[in-house]
C-alpha cells in the first residue's frame, strides 16, 4: 500500500509540472535550488575537512600540496565542464584524460604522504 501511496504522490506531481503553466519553469528552478544546496553542502564539508586536516596537508611540504591543489582544480573544472567535453569526441577523450590524471595524483600524493 505504501507504495501504491508513493507511485501516487510522483504521479501527482507530474501531472501538476506537466500540464500547470509554468509548471516546467517551477520545477527548473527547484532543481537549481536543489543543486546549489548540494554544492553549499559539499563546501561546507570540504571547508570541515581542510580545518580538521590542516597540519596534515601544512606537513605534505609545498610541492605535493600545490600537487594535490591543483589536481583538485583540474577535476573540479573537468566535472564543471563535463556537457561541453562530452560534446565532442576529442572532448571525451580529454576529459578522461583530465580526470585520470587528477585522480592519478591526488591519489600519488595521498599515498607517498602515508609512506612516511
């Protein structure tokens, strides 16, 4: 019965984007509302992370650190970028090409870090 209830209530609200004017542009915005809740989410947690691991980065030395930073970067921009990359051909192949490598040194800092 519960989901009978659930199936009910999607299909309700379907309906109301579907066939209310301006339904389409309603829920466009709450999906934007959505996303930017989720990213303040991710940054709040990322700015968590940096303070509760900020004498273990200070400690990698400057060179690993910027390593890892701008790996960081790269795989935001990839991620950000990833509807224009994936248009293309050359555009998918450098975006594997960018996330491979953001994660191959991310994960070459992470480890010669733990080797100490």
């Amino acid at each position: 019965m519960t989901n009978l209830r659930n199936a009910a209530i999607v299909l309700a609200i379907a309906a109301l984007v579907a066939f209310l004017p301006g339904g389409g542009t309603g829920a466009g915005v709450l999906i934007t509302a959505v996303s930017l809740a989720f990213l303040a989410a991710l940054g709040w947690i990322a700015s968590l992370m940096y303070r509760e691991h900020r004498s273990s980065l200070y400690s990698l030395g400057d060179g690993r650190r910027t390593a890892l930073y701008v790996a960081f970067g790269v795989l935001a921009l990839t991620l950000t970028a990833t509807a224009q990359l994936w248009s293309t051909g050359l555009g998918s192949v450098a975006w594997l090409v960018l996330i491979g490598a953001g994660i191959y040194v991310s994960c070459a800092v992470l480890l010669a870090a733990r080797r100490y």
